[in-house]
C-alpha cells in the first residue's frame, strides 16, 4: 500500500483539506480523549436501560424457566433462534470487510473496519447469549462441547449440527476478537503516547508495549495478513454452519440445500447494512465525515444492493423448487408464508429484503444518506423477519396438521430481543469512547495516495485528461464533505 | 516391671535449660499468633514466611478434608418388621373393582399408584375408561375431609355416634322421615345394610337417583313388558346398529363394556373374516359415538322421537297417529327409509337404542326392537345391568316430602343432589327444615355443606366392598391402602347408627358372601373367600335370555311423543339446547382430577372447560367466534358460556355439557366451566336434557384450551389412510398404499445404517378401525409416566405434556369427490354438517432412523439395540432441536419445574399427590425433553421377570400401559423380531401402514387403515 500516485477517476477516500498524519489522529482520537457530549449520554443511557431489560428478562426467564417465553409444544424456536441467527449474521460485515476486503486490497475498508469489526464482536456476543440462554438448562451450556469428563464416557453428537456451530461460532468469536484486536495495537499505542496518569497505564498495557519500529511494523502486517488468510473461510464457514442448523433438519422450509450460499449472502447483507446503520450516524457525530466519506457509503450500498439480490434469487429459487419437488409439505410451507397466519411476516421478508434493496440501484438513492440510513434499518428489519419466517412459519404448520400452532410471543420475549439490542448498543458506545473507531494507522497508509487532497495536488499538477477531471469532478458532486467551489476552477 | 529408663528429645531437655523449662510450660513451644491476628494489629500484622505457609497448608488441608466429605446420605427407613406381601421394588396387585368392573390395583411399598383392568373381568376384559385411571388420583386428593365435620368443625367420630344415635333415637320417637337418597348403589351388601337399617328405622327409605338418569328406560321397560330393570345390551351380536343420541360408546350406561363389544365386530379380526358391523347414529351434537359411526345424520332434539315413530312406521308398516314428515330434514327422512330396510334385513342381528331418558320415546324404541327381534339377542332383559337404577320421580317427591316438614333425617350417600338436581333450591330450602342431616361425602361439596353432619366415607380404595353390575356379576372390593385419611366407610357409619349387631362391615360382607354370594360361583368358605380374594369375581350362570314381544297400543305414545317434540321446537331466534355429560368429566363427580380436566375431550378436544357447541353455519349466522362468550337462558336458568364451533352439530341447536361448573369439589374443580344441570326440566316423570333456549351474546371472548386447533388433515393421505368397508372386501389392501406392493424407501440404505436389534425389536400395531378415540389411554400414561398436569392456561399455550395423544380430524364430503380436507377449500364449503371423524393414536414412533437423534448436539437422546429411541433426561441441556426435527411432534419439553412451583401446586405436588407417582420412573425437571418410553419401566421388569424365571420373554408378558387400558384393544405391542408375536401378526395385516413412510423414519408404530362400512355412493 505504498504511495504511489492513484489514478484520478478513483474517488478519494479521504476528503478535507490540510489532512495531516496529526490531525488524523487528533480527529479520530477526539472522541476517546475528551469527556462525552451529550448525544453520547443520552444514547448510553437508552442503550444501558436496554441492556439492564435484557439482564432482568434473561434472570426471569433463567430464574423460571424457559416457559417465560411464548414457545410451544410445536414452535420449539421462535425469537430466540430468530434473535441469534440475525445477530450472527450481523456479525458477518466485520471479518468479511477486514479480512476479504484486505486480501483483494479494497483500500476503502481501511476507514469501515474497525467499527465493523467492533460490531461484529458483540453481535456475537450478543448471539452467543441467546445460545445460553435458550437452553433449557443454561447451567449446563458446557455440555456440547467435547471436554473430556466424569459423567462416563459420555461424548458429544458430532452429527449434530449444533455441535458444530458451538465449534463454528466460539472459531468466529475468537479469530475476530483476535483481529480486530490485533489491529487495535498501533491505534492503542498512539493513545498511550498521547495520555497520561492512569490513562497512561492502562493503554500502555492495552497496547502491549508496541515500540512502533519498523519490525514491529512489519510483523504486523504479517500478522494482519494471517490472520486476514484464516479469517477469510470463517466468513464463509459460519453461517454455512448456522444454515445446517436448519438444512440438515427434515422440517419443511428448513430442509434445503441451497441454504449454505443464501444465508451467507444473507448474513452479509444484514452485516452490511448494519454496519451502515451505525456509521452513518457515528461519522457524524464523532465528525468523522472526511474519512467515512461518501465513496464508503455507497460502495457499502452497492453490497447490499449485490448481497440483497442474491438473496432474492435464493428466495425465487427456494419457491422453484418447492413447487418442482412435488412434496407437498415442502409446497405448503412455502404457499403458508403468503397466505397461512404469519402471511404478514413473509410480506415483511420479501418487502423489506428484495424490493426494497432494489431501490439501490438508482444512484440517487445509493448516495442520499437519510434513505440509505432509512434502507439499512429495513434490511435489519427484514433480515429478522426472514429469519422469523424461516423459524416459525415452518415450524407452526409442518406435518402432522394435529399439531399445528401458533406463537404468540410473551414480554419475556420481547424484552431479551430488545434487551439484546440495548446490549449490543451498550457495548457500541462504550468502543467508540475508549478505542478509536476508525483504524488510525490503516487510515493514515492511504492518506498520500487516495485522499482528496493528493488528488488535488495531481489536478493541481494538471496534464490529465480532461475527460477523466470531468468524471471526477462530478463524482465529487455526491460527497458531503467535499466543497465542490474548489473544483469550480479547475 | 517398672523402668525407669528417661528418654529425652534433646539435650536442652536433659540439661533442663530455664529457657526450656520456661517454653515447655505452654503446649506449643512457640506461641502462635493467634492473639495477634484476632486483636490489635489484626490482618494488618505482619505475618512471618512460615505462618503464611503454615496457615496455607492447614487451609489446603482443611479444604482437602472437607472435601472429601461424601454428599449427605439420606438413608430411607427400612421396615422394622417387613410386612409379608411387601417387597421395596416390587409391585403387589390386589383384586378390587371399580364401578361394576373387575380391576387390579397396583400398589408399591404399600401405595395404590396404578389402577389396571382385571383382564378376566367380564365387562371390559381388562380394559379401562379414562375415569377408572384417574381414580386412583383421589385416593391422594388433599382436599378430602380427614375427618368428620359438625357444622363446618371438626368432630371425633366418637362424638358423631352419639349425637347420630341421640338424634335418631329422638326422630324414631317423633315418628317423622328418615331419607338415605344415593345415587345408584349396585354393591349387594351395600344395599344390605341400608335394608337393616331401614328395618332398625321402620319410617326410613332408600331413595335412590343418578345425575345423569336412565329412569326413562327402566320406566319403558316397566310399562313394556312389566320388567322395570336397565336391560344388558349386546352389541357385539348386532349387525345393524342404530343410535338416536345414545353416545354408548362415550357415556352412555356402560361405555368401556360396550367399546369392547363394538369393535369386536369392526377391528382387525372381524375384518379378516369380511365381516363389519353398520353403524348409524342420528344426533344433535358430535358425540364420541357419532364419530365413530359409519352414517351419522344430524337431527335436532325435537326431531327425534318423530324421526323413531317415523322408522317405527316404516318397519310395522303402519301409520301411528301424528306420524309426519321431518319437513326441515329430508335428509333424516330419507335416511330412515335406508335404515329401516338395513334394520329389517338384519333381524335378529339388529339393535337399536336411545338416549333419551323421556318414557314415552322409550318404550317406542322398545317397540322397534321387538319388530326387529332384538330381545333375547342383543337386548337381554333377563340378565339385567343394575348400573343404573335411579328413579326420578322419588327424588322430586323427596324434595316435596322436605318442604312439607316430613322429613327429620336425611343422609346423602355418594349424592350431591344441591349440584345436579335440576332445581337445586328445592333441596337446599327442604334442607333447611331437616332436623338431621348428614352427608357421606369425602369432600366438603355442595350438599355437604348444607348438612350439620359431615361422615366421610373412605375411598374404594381404602374400603372392603362389593359389586354386581350386571345380574349374576358379582365383584368384591378389597382396600389396597389403610385409610389416609380419617374415614369411615358409610356402611360402618350406617351399621353403627343402626344398631347392627354385626361387628364391622368387612365382617358384615363376609357373612353376606359366605350366606348369599360365594355360593353363585361354586365357591365357599374360607378357602372360596380366598380364592374370591385372587379372582376378584365370582360368576352365576346367566339365565338363559328371554325374547319379548311388545304387544301395547302406541297411539298414547306417540301422542305424548309429537307433544314433547312442539314443545321442543324452538321459535325463530332460539335454539335447541341439547345436554351431554363428557366423556372426561362423566356427571362431574370426579371434577376435583386433575388428570381429567386435562384430559382433551374425545371430538371438540378441549380441556378445563365446559361450553356451548354450536355448528359452523350457525356460528356465522350468529356473528360468533371460538370463544366468544354467549349467555344461555332456557327453562328459567342463565349460564355464560363460551361457544366453540363444532363441525357435525346440528343447525339451530347447542350442546352443553354437565358435570362442570362444581363451585365445592375442590382448587382443582372448582369453577371450571358452568353447571347445565339445572337446564334439566321433569317431564311425564322423568328428567328431560333439551330444552328450548334463548342465546344472547355478551362481547365478552373466554379463549378455550383445545390440544388440537387445527381440525383438517389437508390432504395428507400419508398420514391418515381410509379405505370403504365395499373397497376393502374388493381387495384387502386398498388405502394403505400397499396395493401394489409395498415400496421400501430404504432400498438403497444410502444414508443411513440399520441398527441391529439382536434380541428385541419392540414396536407397536395401532388398528384405527378400533380406536374410537376414547382417550383413557392418554390417563393411563399419564398415571404409569408421571406425566405432569399443567393447567388450563398451559394447555391454551399449547403445552400439555401428555406423550400419547389422540389426533382427530374432520374431513367433510363433497358428493363423493373423496372429501375435503383442506382449509382454503372448507371454506367455499357450504354444508359442513356432513363430517366424517377419524381418531389416530399418535406417540413417539421409535423411529429407527430417528430425526430426533441426529441433532441432538449431546446425544440425549439415542437408539436402542431393541429397537427403542431413549431419552436420557440427565444429559438433556433442552435445546429443543429434536422436538423441532420431530415430524410426529410427540415430544413435550418442561417449559416449568411443574413439580416444584408454586404455580402448578393445585395439581400434583402435595406430599399427599406425590404418593401416586409410579416410582420405577422419575419425574422430570425443567429444561428437560420427555415423550413416549414405551413404558421402558414395563419392560424392564418384564424382562427381569422372565430372567429370574429362567425363560425368554413371552408375547404378552409386557403390556404398555395405553395398550392395557385400551377397552378396544387398538394397540399391540410387542417385539417383531417374533414372527408369531400378535404385533408381528398384526403388523402383517394388508391394512397396515406407517405414518409419513416416505421420510424413510422407519417408524416402529404401524397404523392400520380406517375402514368405513359406507358404500361409494352413500352420502
């Protein structure tokens, strides 16, 4: 990522102008080095007041029993799974961003990966709690993993697929935690140079006591990069492991092959259109707007766009085939998601999911922030309905008629959701006041070549073609944060 | 010899240094810090390097120590002195009977937990009613009285005697009445004592009724033929069967008797033989025998008795006067032209009955089946049943006796008369003006507490007794347990009050045995009264039955007959009411079980509830939904009720069910439901159960606790498989998907291994052609399984725990396109009174390639050698996986610790209740998976059994406890790697399939086909 010259229709990925190594730092260590505003107060305290509900609804239902929460007899999953699938798969954007973004050498995650990756760590945790917390006997959780014990020879199923997303999902966690933290440690040190006191101590620990030499610098990046390698599988392999915790069943509606490629599309687009969610509120609140600019938002948007398709045809093909399997079954799960009980549910899932995203095609849309923020909670929304859908309606009306149910879901339930949400916020603003939520020292590699002010210096030079200043001048014309009277005279 | 050698530890000791002599004085050299560390500088002293290990090594020893305490042993008491017959672990069975029928008790440790059929009774052959399980539950009922009660206050039993004596020496003096109203009592020494007591007080009498009366019939049978008996109905001799409302396959006079003869001539056997009853039942409500019927024709309760003078006409070729069309239901007139020619062509073989209670109706019924010969072949007047013997007008005279200031004393023997007298008011203000009134009752209920004096009597299970159900039947009862509580059986009581000079009533019925009884089965003495001890039942030959010929005008009755049906028939804006007692819930008697409130009505499937059923046209003329609540206004009495449309209901009419609505029988019982007795009205001398009503709604919705809401089978014809009784004698295999061979979805073996069964291969024949849907074996599971109850609220969530259930469909027909099953086109339906019902048996199919098994991520859950899915509730973590992956949905999850919280504490966890939990099987925690075992238990012990006999395990050694109490004998069990095995056999039939085969399960229960004695082109 030397600094070579870029070409000029590439459109910057830093804007402003007098963008320093310094002021980089000072802007992104803003918000870690002064007290909170008030817009973070407020936030934390919705966000804490969440995490409290979840603390009291996840006692309650620990403390009674799972018969707290709306299931039955025949929906044996509803928003439990619901809730752990969807954080699961928002937890996807992070490690694809940081580590198949890194390996293709898509500069732009430089300035997403951090928050992304910090995001997907407590989407985790947060889907991690719900496979605790679902159990019928949580004190037990330990029991699926294959530790060697004095119960007998007893061992674990490897045949289930619950086995193997206890070993998919603790493999996800762990690579990430490390990654993320890995990449944490320059960032970490600069606070530490910059602090004092207590401060001090504590970040000069955090930091591990990076020296900021050259070696330490190259075993970074080695390290970044094999990590980048090992993580780039995980993103495929969890929520291919998720989907067979419902493929390998024989419920109709779970019962698919094509379930590995669509949830990991799926998860990719909720990931992403989360990540957007928070950033596009973060960058400008935290006065980030130069260095998550316009290109990162609608490059984001053109993923969801493509990963918002993909599920789309994943959905067209799942009707496909249950009509042209013959199975019965398989014809009245999917007939039921439009016209059973839940009907409403599946309008919400395809509504939300395919037709919305759709709207990303016009590049009017893809750049206006409030839509695409406005989009991105609708894809959240409909990515869990789809999930609901998935779970519930297929469970609710599968073979034997006589069992048949519905599920109406308890506060117990509503409240370990939203609670879960809360948590997830909690955790959120806590990151974004003690690390830098953008990574400094990653931001500052492309600083001399992609930033708008090295495009300028080369506009300044001149001799280009006029054709290529033309289609970067108006590209410019989207980004908020970019005086385009600048151009006017170029 | 003394010696005086020292030794010495060192030489400052031999030397006597002061310094030691100064340290030696203390038992520890050094002093250890302890004063310090406790005051002064405390933890903040400075502790030497060897104190902090020492305090180190004494802690981790400490600990080590503690540790290896072994868990607290809580030893269980042995017997000081073993009683004889009780072995810890092992079961011991007593003969003893349970409402006529021959039963085994079984009882551990001293403790009655299970209440099994006597396989040799002559009823039921071993099979058992719903009730008849749950009984034992209210042995343990907490909230029975321990002792007795004198105005609402615990009194001695000694104190009772003398002021019973006291005051009945004084009423006998006085000269006024003394009642004893009963319901029916069928035990002869029963009876015996009551007629010594009647002779001790010569202005006494026996006044006997039932909440749910056959007086009617008794009464017809008087005015018929001079016999005023309950006759002894055969229905395994009839071909032609045909019902006017009489649901004998539910409740009506001896339901379980009638189940086992019914289904002797539609089960797997009879089939084989090609031969199959016809059942036709003309009804106003869905009643469990109306489902079960081959033609089942809807007719409004004052349609009825037209409807018998009408096949009346038909059969004697006459005319009787009044006679006209149904002019509202050709339907009912066309079908009564085809049965009367079905019934004449099947003379002799032919039987028709109804449920009616009104005299008039009666004796034409009786005048039908002496045209059709059926007196002395499936109507047997000479051996006569003494189920029922309650007499309607002496109750309502009573009543009157009671008003007028007659009566002085009354006891109430297993009679609540305040609950399920029409017009309770009358008893409670008569009772007012008793000077004496004693109830028997074991609970304080509501006649109870209108009385002064409360004697509980013991329960059957704590009683000696005796029973003659049927005429020449004679069945002792034996006490399993000593009295719980502080009882005394009423017998005593009456033996005592009476000045007997009997000693006590086992002595009473010894000498009764020995004098009247034994003899009537060959046997006598001790060693015959031992022997009775063993069989339970001792047998007179049967006079040999009698034909009868009616021989009586019918213009009076059919007079009488049109009269009740104009008054009957409701006016434009009103309904027909229509009263039925459930098949859970019975008179209502055992309303404080909870076992049978939780147990789902046969057809509407509903629990914890009574309500008004009302057919789906009239649901949508009224406006209604499920559950909207309706007021109920007829005969001057009002309820609130919810309705619940129930396809197969005729329009224009409700049916209620009675037996709810008890507000003194207990936490269980209490106000569940509304009481429809008071709908009852005296007609022509009997109580009548339809009534003109006025139907109102309030806006108010009471959502009712179903186990089944959804009722169509959707055309799934892999689960539920149905040929004609024409189609199957064409070719045996037709419906079951085996015409043209079996297809074997594991041919391949592609991904699935076989498991080995080496030795046992334990699987199960279910014959839906037998089932009829009872139910009882979904208590008697419960009872062998210790399956929790969870209330009403509970199951309206959808979660009862019961592991068998009994799924009933409806499918509707569309002039004979194969019928509609599915939602979207039920309703373009516009009739949906023409519904078909089947009934199947659902449990935990012991697949041997279990969906269950491979997604257990602890492997919970895992397949036996013998052919068995276990669940192993230990290592369950309750991830639910398999209940999701399990196509039957069999499996129940303990949403709640339902043994321990307080929630669920009106039900099963009083250390009284806890009593009844079968001990070979343990009771689950919350979080934990559980379903269907096939009672494991069972066959462990059978196992062990035939072990310490030395022998291999016989067919029929191990019974599952559904299949035991199976009164139709539906289910078979047994092991299939023995081709002789019954299950083997039955496994064989054409008939049999499995359920959603083409997911290669490889279920180890298969089903047997619905066979339906209809032709095609019957309606």
């Amino acid at each position: 990522m030397a600094s070579h010259s870029e070409s000029i229709i590439r459109e910057p990925l830093i804007t402003g102008k007098d963008i320093t190594y310094a002021k980089i730092t000072n802007d992104i260590l803003a918000p870690v080095e002064r007290m909170p505003g008030r817009a973070w107060w407020i936030g934390f305290t919705v966000a804490s007041l969440g995490a409290c509900l979840w603390v009291f609804a996840v006692s309650w239902t620990f403390w009674y029993g799972i018969g707290e929460w709306g299931l039955n007899k025949t929906v044996g999953w509803a928003w439990d799974i619901t809730g752990f699938v969807w954080w699961v798969g928002i937890g996807h954007a992070g490690t694809l961003i940081s580590a198949i973004l890194l390996l293709f050498r898509q500069n732009w995650r430089n300035s997403i990966n951090r928050s992304a990756e910090a995001m997907t760590i407590f989407a985790v945790i947060c889907a991690a709690t719900y496979v605790v917390s679902h159990m019928g006997r949580p004190w037990l959780a330990y029991w699926p993993l294959p530790l060697p014990n004095q119960f007998g020879s007893i061992w674990v199923n490897f045949n289930s697929p619950l086995v193997w997303d206890v070993f998919a999902i603790s493999t996800y966690f762990s690579v990430s935690l490390v990654f993320w933290y890995t990449g944490l440690l320059p960032d970490l040190a600069s606070i530490r140079d910059r602090a004092t006191g207590l401060r001090r101590k504590i970040y000069s620990f955090c930091s591990f006591g990076w020296t900021g030499s050259v070696k330490t610098w190259q075993r970074f990046e080695t390290v970044c990069l094999i990590l980048a390698g090992i993580s780039t599988p995980l993103v495929l392999s969890v929520h291919t492991i998720v989907s067979m915790d419902f493929a390998t069943s024989l419920e109709p509606g779970w019962h698919t092959t094509i379930f590995p490629p669509y949830f990991v599309a799926g998860a990719i687009f909720s990931g992403f259109a989360m990540v957007q969610t928070l950033l596009l509120v973060t960058r400008k609140v935290l006065g980030l707007e130069n260095y998550i600019t316009m290109f990162h938002i609608e490059a984001m948007n053109k993923i969801i766009l493509l990963t918002g398709s993909i599920v789309g045809v994943a959905y067209l093909t799942e009707f496909f085939i249950a009509y042209y399997s013959g199975s019965e079954y398989e014809q009245y799960t999917f007939l039921n998601r439009f016209i059973g009980p839940y009907w409403w549910a599946g309008c919400m899932m395809y509504g939300c999911n395919v037709l919305m995203t759709q709207l990303m095609w016009f590049k009017k849309i893809r750049t206006s922030i409030p839509i695409a923020w406005v989009l991105s909670i609708v894809v959240n929304i409909g990515m869990w309905f789809e999930r609901f859908v998935i779970i519930v309606t297929s469970l609710h009306r599968d073979f034997l008629p006589s069992s048949w149910a519905m599920f109406y879901p308890t506060w117990v339930d509503m409240s370990v959701f939203i609670g879960s949400i809360g948590l997830f916020f909690t955790m959120f603003l806590l990151f974004i006041r003690v690390f830098p939520s953008i990574a400094i020292a990653e931001v500052k590699l492309i600083l001399k070549s992609s930033s708008e002010q090295a495009k300028k210096k080369i506009l300044d030079h001149g001799g280009l073609d006029p054709e290529q200043v033309q289609f970067y001048k108006e590209s410019l014309v989207t980004f908020d944060s970019v005086e385009i009277a600048d151009y006017e005279k170029i | 010899m003394d010696s005086n050698k020292k030794y010495w530890k060192g030489l400052e000791e031999l030397n006597k240094t002061p310094e030691f002599v100064e340290k030696n004085k203390h038992e520890f050299a050094e002093p250890i810090p302890i004063e310090d560390v406790l005051t002064g500088g405390g933890l903040a002293g400075t502790t030497p390097r060897r104190d902090f290990l020492k305090a180190l090594g004494f802690g981790v020893g400490a600990v080590t120590l503690a540790a290896c305490q072994k868990v607290p042993v809580h030893k269980s008491i042995p017997y000081l002195i073993k009683p004889e017959e009780v072995t810890p672990g092992v079961a011991n069975y007593y003969v003893s009977t349970y409402e006529g029928s021959a039963i085994l008790v079984k009882t551990r440790e001293g403790r009655p937990i299970k209440i099994e059929g006597n396989p040799n009774d002559i009823l039921a052959k071993g099979g058992l009613s719903g009730q008849a399980q749950a009984s034992v539950l209210d042995l343990y009922d907490s909230n029975r009285l321990k002792n007795p009660m004198r105005d609402g206050s615990d009194y001695g039993w000694g104190q009772t005697d003398g002021f019973i004596k006291s005051e009945l020496a004084a009423i006998k003096a006085g000269g006024k009445k003394i009642r004893i109203v009963s319901s029916t009592i069928t035990s002869p020494s029963t009876l015996a004592v009551i007629a010594d007591f009647i002779t001790a007080f010569p202005n006494s009498k026996h006044i006997s009724y039932d909440a749910v009366s056959y007086t009617g019939i008794i009464q017809a049978n008087q005015n018929s033929f001079n016999k005023a008996v309950l006759p002894h109905y055969n229905f395994d001799k009839a071909d032609v069967i045909v019902s006017f409302g009489a649901d004998f396959l539910g409740t009506w006079i001896s339901p379980t008797e009638f189940i086992r003869q019914y289904v002797q001539n539609r089960n797997n056997k009879s089939l084989q033989a090609k031969k199959m009853s016809r059942h036709i039942q003309f009804e106003t409500g869905m009643s469990i025998t109306g489902s079960n019927a081959d033609v089942r024709i809807l007719i409004k309760p004052s349609e009825e008795g037209i409807a018998l003078v009408n096949l009346y006409n038909a059969l004697s070729g006459t005319t009787l006067p009044g006679s006209k069309k149904l002019a509202n239901n050709p339907n009912a007139d066309k079908a009564i032209a085809i049965v009367a020619k079905e019934l004449t062509a099947a003379k002799g073989k032919a039987l028709v009955v109804a449920g009616s209670n009104d005299v008039a109706t009666q004796v034409l019924v009786n005048a039908i089946n002496s045209l059709l010969g059926s007196y002395g072949t499936t109507i047997d007047l000479d051996n006569p049943s003494h189920q029922y013997s309650g007499n309607d007008a002496e109750l309502v005279e009573f009543t009157k006796e009671m008003s007028r200031g007659e009566v002085d004393a009354v006891f109430f023997l297993n009679a609540n008369p305040v609950y399920d007298y029409y017009n309770s008011k009358d008893i409670t203000e008569g009772l007012k003006k008793v000077r004496l009134k004693v109830s028997f009752a074991d609970h304080m209920d509501e006649t109870a507490s209108a009385c002064n004096i409360v004697a509980p009597n013991s329960y059957y299970l704590e009683s000696w007794g005796d029973d003659n159900a049927i005429e020449g039947y004679y069945t002792i009862i034996q006490p399993a347990i000593n009295p719980v509580y502080d009882t005394r059986q009423a017998e005593h009581s009456l033996m005592i009050w009476g000045n007997n000079p009997g000693k006590d009533y086992y002595t009473y019925i010894r000498n009764n045995w020995d004098k009247n009884l034994l003899a009537k089965g060959g046997l006598s003495g001790q060693k015959g009264w031992e022997t009775l001890l063993q069989t339970g039942f001792v047998k007179a030959t049967p006079v040999t039955s009698g034909t009868y010929t009616f021989g009586h005008d019918l213009n009076a009755v059919a007079q009488t007959i049109l009269d009740h049906s104009n008054l009957l028939a409701a006016d434009a804006g009103k309904v027909e009411l229509q009263l039925y007692q459930t098949v859970a819930m019975r008179d209502g008697k055992r309303a404080n079980n909870p076992w049978l409130q939780e147990m789902p009505d046969p057809v509407s499937k509903v629990t914890w509830d009574n309500f008004a059923a009302m057919s789906p046209s009239d649901m949508k003329k009224w406006g209604y939904a499920d559950g909207d609540v309706i007021k109920i206004d007829a005969n001057g009495y009002t309820i609130s009720l919810p309705v619940l449309v129930q396809p197969g209901q005729t329009q224009g009419t409700i049916s209620v069910a009675v037996g709810y609505g008890r507000t003194l029988s207990g936490p269980v019982g209490d106000n569940v439901g509304q009481n429809a007795y008071p709908f009852h009205s005296l007609r022509n001398g009997t109580f009548q159960t339809s009534a003109v009503a006025t139907i109102t709604a309030t806006g108010n919705n009471s959502p009712l606790s179903q186990t089944q809401t959804h009722h169509s089978i959707e055309g799934r014809n892999s689960i539920i498989k149905e040929a004609t009784f024409t189609e199957y004698l064409k070719n045996p295999s037709t419906g079951s998907g085996n015409e043209s061979g079996h297809k074997d979805y594991n041919e391949n073996n592609l991904f699935w291994q076989e498991y080995d069964h080496p030795q046992y291969n334990w699987v199960m024949a279910i014959d839906l052609n037998a089932c009829t849907g009872c139910g009882a074996c979904v208590v008697a599971c419960s009872a062998e399984n210790n399956v929790p109850v969870v209330g009403k609220a509970e199951v309206g969530r959808r979660r009862e725990m019961h592991w068998i259930r009994i799924d009933r469909y409806y499918s509707f027909n569309d002039d004979g396109n194969g019928g509609v099953t599915r939602e979207r086109e039920l309703s373009k339906l516009e009739d949906l009174d023409n519904v078909r019902v089947v009934y199947q048996p659902m449990l935990c199919q012991h697949c041997d390639h279990a969906p269950c098994e491979t997604v257990c991520p602890v492997l919970a859950t895992v397949h036996s050698s013998e052919g068995l899915n276990h669940m192993a509730y230990n290592r369950c973590v309750g991830t639910r996986y398999c209940a999701n992956n399990c196509p039957y949905k069999v499996r129940r999850f303990n949403w709640f610790n339902y043994w321990n919280d307080s929630r669920f504490e009106n039900y099963l966890q009083n250390d009284h209740t806890l009593l009844v939990l079968n001990p070979d099987v343990v009771t689950r925690f919350r979080g934990v998976m559980e379903k269907c075992s096939m009672c494991i238990q069972r066959i462990q012990a059978g196992k062990l059994k035939a072990k310490i006999e030395k022998r291999a395990v016989k067919d029929g050694d191990i019974k599952v406890a559904c299949q035991q109490t199976c009164p139709a004998n539906a289910i078979v069990f047994g092991n299939a790697n023995d081709p002789n095995s019954e299950v083997s056999k039955a496994l064989k039939s054409e008939r049999t399939y499995y359920v959603l085969e083409e997911l290669n399960t490889q279920p180890g229960v298969g089903y047997q086909v619905k066979v339906r004695n209809i032709s095609e082109t019957e309606a």
